[in-house]
C-alpha cells in the first residue's frame, strides 16, 4: 500500500483545492498506519487540508420496487404499474448519472457512488463508467428492502450480495457502506466488518469522521447528511434547485470558518434522477465553483477520508 | 407534405431564435423522411437550433370532476359542492388561458396545449381561438378519468371522444397524447398509433425526444417534465412563483450548456388556473425574456418535435 | 347618496394613487346609478384609475372553536385544551390588528375587514376602532361554523346574527359577505340579498368584479385571492415572508400591465394572527411601498369597488 | 439582590448594543422592586434600550424518546430502533450545542438554554459548560413527556425532577419554564409558582412581557416563538436557512420600527440538532451581525427580562 508519507506528499504535489488522483483502493490498503508521525497541525486532516468536502452520487435507478415513491401521488390502483413514475426512475440512469459524470470532470473532483446491487445488474456499462472515470463504488444493498428487520444471515447475504455485483460488474471491490434510507440494524456492523468493510455512513452525529470499535476492532464512520442532500427535493415541490444551493453554500460557510481550527468535514449528496437534472446540475456547478474558490479544501470520496481516518492519530473515538 | 428540405429553409429564413411559423400539421405529416440528407452537425437539431423548448399549456378547467382537488382544504361533506374550489377551475378559462394566450404573442411563440374533450365542449370558443392563434391541440383524455386501469375498448372510446371533441369544436386533429396525471396504462401507446396519434409526451426519462417501437411501429416520444411545471405550485403553498421561475432559468441554463454539444430539449408546463395568474404569467415573462436573449433556441409545438424526431437520423431508438 | 358625478370628482382630486377617504357607506347607496354617462375609458375604473387593489384584514381570532387548527401539531387528546394555540390566536387582536392598523394608517389606505361575529363581541373596542379608522366592516358568519350544509332558515340566522354583532357594536351595517373557507352554499346568494348585503367575495374565478343575477336581481361579486393571501403561510412552515412579498409584487406587476388596456383589480388578504406578525407587516410595507411607486392605482374597500360595480355600464355579467 | 439603580447603570456602563453581563439570578432576585422610580420613557425598558432581543437554545437531544419523530419517514417496524434517526438528535449535543456556544461568544450574547432533565442527566458537561459561559439554565420538563394531562402531583413531580437535575448538574436554580411543544396544562402554572418559578414562555400572544395573577400572586409572561423558531426547518424539507435568515430579519425590522416608540420584545429560538447545523449557524451569523448594526437593542437572557417585568410599573397586566 501506499504509505502515509507517499499519501502527504502526492497532497502536497497536486494542491488542496484541486482533486489528488488515486487509484481505487484495495481493502487491504485499510490498516491503521502506526508508524507514521503526523507532520500537520491537529487543525488540518492528514492531507494538509483543512476542510474535507465529500459527494456522494447515489446509483439507485432501475434498482427500486414497483411503484417506489416518486412525485406523483401515491395512490395508484393496485395491480397496475405507475408508468411516469417509472420513467422518472429512468431519468437517472439515462440523463441524471452522465450529466453529473460531466460535471465532476468538469470540476476535476472524484465522488463516492452508492450503488445498488440489482440497479448495478440493470445498467451495467453505466456502472463501469463511473469507476472507469476514477470515482469510488460504494455498496449500498442488493435492492431497495428494508435492512434493518432482517434476520442476521439474511441481512449477511443481503450485503455482500449487493458488493459482489458491483465487484463484478466494476471490478472495484467496495469498502463502505450506506443502508437504504440509512437505517441499518443493530447486526449492521458487525456484518460489514465481517465482509471486509471499512466504513459506513449511516449516522448524522458529527461533521467529521470517527472510529467506532465494532467486536474490539476499530471501524470508521465517515458522517453523511439529509440536508445538503437532494433528497429534501423529491416531492418535487418542497425546496427549489436555487434555495438548494443557497443552503449547502451556507453550510460550506460556517465549516470553513470552523476548519481554521478544527479539521472539518462536509458532505454533499445527490441521487441520479434528482441530483442529475439539469436545475440540480445548475446548482451543483454554483456550488462547486464557490466551493473551489476557498485555499484548503479538498474534495475527497469517502475510501479516502476512511483512510485518512484510520491513519489519523487524533481520531475521534467513540 | 412539406419536404424535409423546405422544413429546413423555413427555420433558416425566419431566424432560429423567434418562433418560425407553420401550418398545423397533418397526420399524414409523419412520416419519415428517408431521402433527407441530415445537412447539420449531430449537435445540432434538424431546424438548426442547438436547443428546442417546449412549452405545454394545459387546458382543463371545465372538465375536471365534482370536488376535484383543489388549494382548499379536501374535506368536504358528501352531498356538497366545493363552490370556492369550483371557482378556482372557473379562472382558468375566465382569466388564465386568455392571459398566457396574450403572452405567447407578446413573446412571438406558438405552443402545445393539451385540451381536455369536455373542457373543450364547454368552452368551445376558447378552444377555438387556441388553434386560430397558431398553437397546437393535443389530447388529454375525453375528462379526469383514470385511464390506466380501463379496458381496451373502453380506453379506446375516451381516447377518441376526447379527440372527436376537440377536432370538432377547432378543426385540429390532434396527433399528441397526454394521459390524466400522465398514467396511461399497458395498452395505451398501442391504442394511439391505432388511431393515428403521432406521439405521446408521458415520460420523464430524457431530455430528447426518442422513438419506440409500438407494434412495429416507430412512435415518438416528446419528453415532458413535472419539474418545471406549475404543478410544483398547486396546492398555494410550496413554491412561489418567484421559485418557480429561478429553477427554470437554472434548469436552462445547464441545458444550454450541454446543447453545445448535443441536441435538448427542454418541456415547461403551465395548467390554465395556475401558470394562468399575474404572478405567475410574470415569472413566464421572467422566463421567457431570458431565454430569448439566447442564440440558437428555438420554441416548438410538440408536433413539430415529433415531425423532426420522425425525420432524423440520428434519434435515439429504445 | 352621492351621485356617480359626485364620486369621479371626488376621486379626480384626491389624486389617483391615494387613497380617497369615503364615508361609510349605508346599505341604500347601492342602487345602480342609470342615469350617469361612462366620462372615463372604457379601460379605467369609474373613479378614473386603472387597477384597483383590494386589501382584506380578516378579524377572526377570538371567534375560533376550541382547538382550531394552528401552527401546533393537530394532536391534541380529547377533553384537553390547546393552550399555546390560543395564545396564538389571541396574538391575532393583542399584537396582529393593532400593527395593521397603524400600517395602513401609514400608507393612508383604507380596506375591508371580515369580521366574524363572535370575535367582534369578544372584543367589542378593537371593531369598533376599525371602523372609527375608516375601515369597512363586513360580515364574516356568526362564527366558525361550515356554512354549506345548514339549512336554509339555520344559514339565514347564523348570517344575520353575524352582522347584526358588527352592526350593535361598530354602527357599520356590513353590505358585503365571506364565508368561512369561502364555502358558501347553494341558498347564501339568495339569503344575502333578502338580508340586504351588496356583493360577496367567495369567488376566485376574475380579476375584476362582475354581476350575478340573483332571483333575477343583480348581485356584486368582488373576487377574493387564495394566492395573495397570508394563509400560505399559515402552517408556519411553507411560505416565508419574504417569498410572500415577491410573489404579490409579481402579481401586482403583471396586473398592472394588464391594466393599460384593461380594468383590473388586486386582491390582498391578510389575517390578524399571520398577518399581523412583524415580519409579515414587514412584507406588506414593501409591497405597498411597491405598489404606491406606480401611477393610476386606487386602494378601494369592497363596499366601494362593489358600488362602482353597480355603477358601470360595462361590468361584466354572468 | 441587586437593586433597580445598579441594574440601570450597569447597562448605561456596558452599552446597549452590547450585552450586560449579570450573575446568574437566584429565585431571590425577583421581589418587584416597589421603590424604584422609573427613569425611562416609557417606550423604553429598565434597561434603557428600545428592543430586546430573547434568544433561546433549546438542549433536548439526548433526552428524546425511542424513535422520536425526525426528519426521517415516521414508518418504523415496531420493534425496532430508528439508529439514524438517533444520530440525527446525537449531532444536537456533539456538534449543534458546541458550535452555538461559540457563535454566542462571537457576538457577545447570552442565552436561554430550556433544558430537558434527561438530556441533562446524559449530558452532565455540556449542560455544566452552558451554564459556565454565562447562559440562563430554564427548565423544560424531566423528559418529553405530553405535559397537559398529566395529574396534578404527577406533573408537579415531572417538573420538579427535571428542575432538580438542571440544578445538581449545572448549580443554576432555574427559574423560567417551558413546556413540550408549548403545551402546559390547565394547573401548570399554579405548579411553577408553587415551585418557585418566575416565569412561563409558553405563550404568543404578545410581543413583549407581561404580568399574570396566578392565585393572587404576579407571574411573568415572557412570550416565546414559533415562526422566528428553527422547528420551521425540523422536516428538513420546508424552509431553507436562508428563508430562515430573511424571514428573521423581517420580524425584527418591524419590531425595530415600532420599538421607537413601544417597548418591544423579539424572541427567536434554536435547538441543538437543527440551529446547530453550520447552515442555521451561518443564518444566525447574518441574523446577529445585522441587529447588532441597530442602536438601542439589547440581548437578554429571559430571567432578566423577568427580572425587568417585575420591576417595571408600566407592564402589561391580564
């Protein structure tokens, strides 16, 4: 693996406002780095920035129920299919996936895409893609089912089923987790650490990652958010793309300010058939540029900032 | 027919960005241009703009049911008319459709309005001056009935009665479909191309129009939106009209972008008793001033998209 | 009663953007004036402006059944009372009418206040200092009951215990009428007019007022707003003030347009407990400071639209 | 007790804009003050100053119930732990609160932290923290327990212990209460002052304090607030932080007209898990740093507006 030496120094080389190619890793690049002395002040992360921004491009599309919640009213007639509803799933993988692929390019910046296994088996090449254009696949369950109930070795297969997809199909082996709505159960963890995981996102209690220890080992939880998240729009009537923007700038504001002292994390998310609308992509480029125009911030895929995490000596632990 | 030649001529000579005038188009209109040589660049569409918008103007009020839904609140005890509520439809055809007819022609744009049959029996002047003023009749059902869940033959006759209607009361055949709440059902597109319907706009899955096989059949698709419609405003509390107009504007100027590359499309949507108020005639006035000051944007009738989707050869078939 | 001439003159020198101090005015002044020659356009009001705004301050709280619907969650269990959705209420004549007092005071506009019976008797001094001020009184129901579903002689009684409240108390005989939520019922026309009220407001299908013939009399119609009405606000969570004021200033904008060509009229509505808050005071000075910017608008009370309605030889008739 | 002379000269000394620092006021404080001739106009307060700006910062996460409604869909299996959920109320004491302190410091204010027994049992340091930074300590219930219909002794105890446990934890005897959402029962205010209370928000109906007979014996109002309350964002999906911001603004550019002449109050409140995001931070950055441009407004923590209302010959009395 690449050492932690190796890690600041490539920082160093590409700057901190811009994105540090790194190769997808391997789970075996996840061991806690003992010997390394951390050279930056406590304030900053590992890579010498001071903010850590985090996208997150959830690849659900084609991988929902029938008749899954979308604008339009909920009450179809059972036994018959909520066909507009569909199509508006079908955006995401048509119009909303390669749109936003552009436009991280467009930014220079690597996202973390979440990815549902059978969503994964249904647009395949797309898939690729996303990890063919440098961004992380992250596991995100098999199908669209509620995790949480499930009994331990349903919830087992449940999981790496999902991940064995998106191996598969992507040949990127993934390493953190994000459950269907978040809501995990109480096996959750032990269960990805099980499988090799080493993080997950379901957990909103902080602006900055942390370790937890799951069975006696350590295990990262690299924090996800619901409000700089499009999904505050999917009724398609609540926020508009603009107050979206104005809000995730807002929230970028005071983190930065916070960063002069303090390491910071943000996190920024969006699902193909919203985040991937054209309005949603005006508003995301708003954003980023605003974002980039700030010394020290670094647009990190979620690997990354487990990786930092668990070589990072003034770690958070819970 | 107008040859595919002539069609090209016209939107040369009138300019790309104002309206180019043409005669409601026959059924007998659609059919594929085989010899056509495709004179523009693939960005581009087969009129010479790099962007076509599509603006809808639903025409209903008169023609939705007893109580239907309404801003007040649904709570009405059986055996009772919703007065006020009833009043709320009556503006649509009193104030609302008058209005945005004004505007079209203050902006030197022709638009598609999806006609409800009874709505069209019960104001049948109004009906009539839509079409004399250059703008197209679609289909949108014989009343609010569920479509999705009726029988063939039964859907079959709504279909036509809804268009019977609307070709008696102002002499256009329609050759565009639009099913109440967009839910047409499994046998829908097959009982369109049966009666000679050209496209159907009920799918959100693209920015682009794109061809179906219906049958064996080629049958176009105009994509429509629920995003940069003013439904987002029905029940008088979500968005305001000054959101609505800031996420179309962002929503064009993304498509803008991306059409430098690649033909768009994009669909806006007013219903008569709401993008038919000051407020919100405004915030199209907004809309529209922007837009124009674009090159290479054209408005068009969705017959007309459909009649370049037949022609080109480059459209994307699913 | 003063005669039509009487009236323009009136207006001509007071000037067409303020307000024209009229006293109130008796039941027996609304008698269509048949004698008087139309001396203005045909686009102008008979008072020679071209749009008319119409400000309503409804003066309900107090009036309010036990654990009416408010900000609070509507969970209350039974037998219990929901205080602090009182005392949001009670802010309604504490805070809310006072401030709107004094605002339009200081924009010198007069307008018309719904009263509801049974708060005025709570608060016999507040009524009665409206109308000492200047303001319109109209009836607003006797209470908070659903109107619609009473038969005749119960509708009848509740209507005129209802005005005779604001009359015993205030000394204005309200001629004009509002129904709880609008709903009025199929016999409320009929029984207004035996009752001697002038025009009612329970209609949002116009921009402008019209006539009825009711049992073969003609009957005003001053239309109401749903849009610009503070009630978008009313869950403490949709609207904000600030999108308020925007989306009226658009309204208005487009009205006023409109206006050039055509008489128009601009309903605004405003609560005493919503409208009555600082920050939505706030919104409606920026909006009246808006609106006085512009030349060729009145602020009438409905009692004077509704006069100007019998008066005009081109209203138009339903 | 510090008498009326050296409480008005302490805030000539520190300014009005600023904030006066006080001791924490022990129960003992509040005896009116009948000697003290009122120095001040009348549209002033004790103080000296115009308005009075009430901030609070609510600390209940913690001390939440299992699968306590949050943003996330209220449709848990029974039987089962909303885990996300709960990270959602953690980030109001590990992130929320913290940063908030900050922000106070960064502007020289003081607040009023209602504390629920049990988040301060859970959270023993950081409710001590609040209180060592110059913050009041109010009550708020043991728990969220509906308070309403809760027996007498039942509820005299759940008052009780959560006030204990403010006191063991933080040494700060509080002497303001408020209820879960608002909702006190027909005896609590007979409770409060049985207990030594001093004051009750839970009431808005005012814009500034005043004075209840409870039992024969005085009881301030301190009026608290729902529409300048970050409970508009609680969904997630309703209000942005910068609608918050403007709408905030608004109400207090009203209160600051009329506090020219009439003594005026402004209450806005926060709470941990949501005015502790950076996005509400950042909005009550702008918020701050605009009132604190105005001459004449003070911050205050409520037991000192209290302190102010018993002292003050001129209060409102109901």
């Amino acid at each position: 693996m690449k050492d932690r030496r190796t890690f600041i120094k490539q920082a160093g080389l590409a700057g901190l406002a811009g994105f540090v190619p790194i190769n997808p890793l391997l789970a075996s690049d996840f061991k806690e780095d003992k010997s390394a002395n951390n050279e930056v002040s406590d304030a900053k992360w590992p890579d010498g920035s001071r903010l850590v921004v985090s996208v997150s491009m959830q690849f659900e599309a084609g991988g929902q129920p029938v008749n899954a919640e979308s604008p339009f009213p909920q009450n179809m007639q059972k036994g018959f299919i909520d066909l507009p509803g569909e199509s508006w799933y079908q955006y995401g993988y048509k119009e909303g996936i390669p749109r936003m692929l552009d436009n991280w390019d467009k930014f220079g910046i690597k996202v973390t895409s979440h990815m549902v296994g059978s969503a994964v088996l249904k647009n395949p090449e797309l898939a690729k893609e996303i990890v063919q254009r440098g961004h992380e696949a992250a596991a995100h369950g098999m199908d669209w089912a509620t995790q949480y109930s499930m009994p331990y070795e349903t919830e087992k297969k449940f999981i790496k089923d999902g991940a064995d997809a998106i191996k598969k199909v992507t040949g990127f082996e993934p390493v953190g987790y994000n459950a269907n709505w978040l809501r995990r159960g109480t096996n959750t963890l032990e269960i990805l650490q099980e499988l090799g995981f080493k993080y997950h996102i379901d957990d909103l209690s902080r602006d900055e990652p942390f370790l937890l220890k799951v069975k006696g080992n350590d295990f990262v939880v690299v924090p996800y958010t619901i409000r700089c998240n499009d999904i505050v729009l999917v009724e398609g009537k609540n926020f508009s793309a603009d107050q979206f923007a104005r809000q995730v700038i807002m929230e970028f504001d005071q983190l930065y300010i916070e960063s002069e002292k303090k390491r910071r994390q943000m996190s920024i998310s969006f699902h193909d058939r919203i985040g991937g609308t054209p309005q949603m992509v005006a508003a995301t480029t708003q954003i980023l540029s605003y974002i980039q125009k700030h010394k020290g911030v670094s647009f990190r895929r979620k690997d990354e900032i487990a990786q930092m995490a668990y070589q990072d000596k003034n770690i958070i632990r819970e």
